[in-house]
C-alpha cells in the first residue's frame, strides 16, 4: 500500500504529542512525590495561638517628674526658682498597685513631705502632686515607692534643683552658686556633669604646704630601697604638729634604684625630690634599648631626683603603695620615675 505524503507529518506530529504528554505526567509524579517527601504543615499547629507572655516588668520610665517649668528629658537641667510650686510626678503603670511619694534634701537625705498611699491602675496615666513650694536652694529627690498587687516592689528617683535667680547669661546646667562653688544642675534622672572643684589638695585653691625636712638620703650606687624606707620609718615616729605633719624626707638630687616596694604608713609623713630637672630629656628612647648602669649613669646629670624601679624577678609586676612608684620586671627596661618639688 503506497503511503500518503502526508503521513509522514501526521506520524512526527504525534510523537511531539506523545514525549510532551509524557512530560506532562512525569512532571505529575515529581510533584505527587514532593508532596509525599514534604507534608503541608498541621492545620492545628498553624491554628494554635501562641503562649502568652509574662507581664512585662515596669521600666525605669514609668515614673517621670510633672511640672510645667521642667522638660522631662535626659540631658536638660531640671531647675526650678525660689517660690515656684514643688513638682509632682507621673506614673505610667503596668500593674496594679500603691505609689507613696517622699521628697527629700540631697544633702542628709533629710524627709520634707511624704504622701498616703494612692492607688494605681495598670495602663492609666496617674499624675501625683507634692504640695508646698520650692522655699529653699538646693538639689532635692522625689523618691517614688510603688507597691505593686503582685507583693512586688519597685522605687524610683526622680531630681530637681532649686536656685535663686540666675545671673545673667549663665548656663542653666552649671553656675556660680553665692558660696563661690560651682553648682552643677541634675536632669529629671540624676544625670550630671561630674564636680572636679574640689579636686587637689585641701580641695584645691590651697596651696602646697612647705613641711620641714626631718631626714635627707643621699644617692649612692646599688639598691636604695631599704636607705630609704628607714628614713621613712623615722619620719613616720615623730609626732605630728599643729598642721597634721610629721615632717618631709628629702631625696637629694641624682639616681636612687629602687628593688621593692616603699612604703608610707603614718600619716603627715611627705616623700619629697630635688631639682625640677628637664622632664623632656628623661623620655627613653624604645629604639634604643640600653643596661641599667648605662640608664643610670645617663640619668646623672640631669639635675632632678629619679627613681629607677629595677624590680625584683623576672616574672613579678608589682606596684608599690607609694603613688607613682611602679616596681617592674628586671627583663624589662628600667622606669625612670623623676621626682621634683
């Protein structure tokens, strides 16, 4: 039987069909065994609700200080005058409870004013107020007690500083108070820029007494600790006079080595060098490394008292307790320490 020509067509035509239905059914089965391999999730673990979490715990911010004259904010000074009203408080709950409000003097924590107790709400705004006004200068706390229902306890802090009338254009956060000392004003929180006033001796603006010399050391090659730590013992059994010294030993001008530890244990007793010397030219250079009798003998003339803390062992870093003496290891380099008036 002699073919069609256009049978040849009808037969390719159904081959494409054949490989593109089996590809279709091939691509079933993966999905059927994709769906066998990988299960949809359980309904009932997409339907349970999450576990419920505790009840958060109040924060710091619950309780702010209320007052028209104050910005409640980190950074800015919480200030008020002579004769405003005292500020009160505002308390953000998160439970149930009893607040009871104190205020009380920074200085002697002495107490002007403490409330009854007043209830609480959770997540109702209470706005407590201090009666009185502001009568006196001085930096005072709203000390917040809350009780809560729960038995649990929480006590927070809120500041203010009162002042008379500021001068003109002086800093609201630091002035000259009228005793003559800075006075550093707080944010609602106690924030404050740290007092150095009194920083120095005697609080500073004193100056540096000029104690007696009761005993003098002279330099000498060798370890000098123990020379030096007698004189030390001997100043420290005299009696202290009507200003609380006992007198001052003088460590005369050149290198003093210094194996141990030197130790002050009387009060009114002053460790005391000589010559000021060119501080500069003690700086070692670390590129050059030298011996301690090179160290020594290069220290010699440079007008200043200096100690050379040598250390004892290899292994042992350790500190005096006389500020500014540091006793290292002998593998190290050798420290010098100048000393001057």
């Amino acid at each position: 039987m002699t073919k069609k020509p256009w049978s040849k067509g009808i037969s390719a035509s159904l081959m494409i069909l054949m490989i593109l239905l089996t590809g279709c059914e091939n691509g079933k089965d993966s999905a059927a065994q994709a769906n066998k391999e990988e299960p949809a999730p359980d309904a009932k673990a997409q339907t349970t609700p999450a576990p419920s979490k505790p009840a958060a715990t109040p924060s710091k911010e619950a309780v702010t200080i209320q007052h028209d004259k104050i910005l409640a904010k980190i950074g800015q000074p919480s200030l008020l005058s002579i004769g405003d009203s005292h500020p009160g408080v505002k308390i953000q709950p998160v439970k149930n409870g009893v607040a009871v409000l104190r205020l009380l003097e920074e200085k002697g924590g002495k107490e002007l004013y403490k409330s009854a107790g007043q209830k609480v709400e959770q997540n109702k705004e209470s706005i407590i107020a201090v009666p009185g006004k502001a009568e006196a200068a001085g930096t005072y706390t709203i000390e917040v007690e809350l009780a809560w229902d729960d038995k649990s306890k929480q006590t927070e802090q809120v500041y203010f500083t009162v002042t008379n009338k500021l001068k003109e254009n002086s800093s609201r956060t630091a002035f000259l108070g009228d005793d003559g000392r800075m006075v550093y004003v707080p944010d609602y929180k106690g924030n404050r820029i740290p007092d150095f006033s009194g920083v120095g001796y005697m609080g500073g603006g004193v100056a540096l007494p000029d104690v007696p010399v009761k005993a003098a050391v002279e330099p000498s090659a060798g370890d000098a600790t123990k020379k030096i730590q007698d004189a030390i013992n001997e100043v420290s059994k005299l009696p202290l006079d009507g200003n609380g010294f006992r007198g001052a030993v003088l460590l005369k001008k050149g290198v003093y080595e210094i194996a141990a530890s030197l130790e002050i244990k009387a009060s009114g007793v002053v460790l005391r060098g000589e010559g000021q010397g060119d501080t500069k030219s003690l700086w070692l250079d670390p590129d050059k490394p030298m011996s301690l009798e090179q160290l020594s003998e290069s220290l010699k003339q440079k007008n200043a008292t200096t100690l050379i803390a040598t250390g004892k062992k290899e292994e042992e870093y350790s500190r005096s307790t006389e500020p500014g003496i540091w006793l290292l290891p002998r593998a190290a380099a050798p420290s010098p320490i100048p000393m001057c008036r």
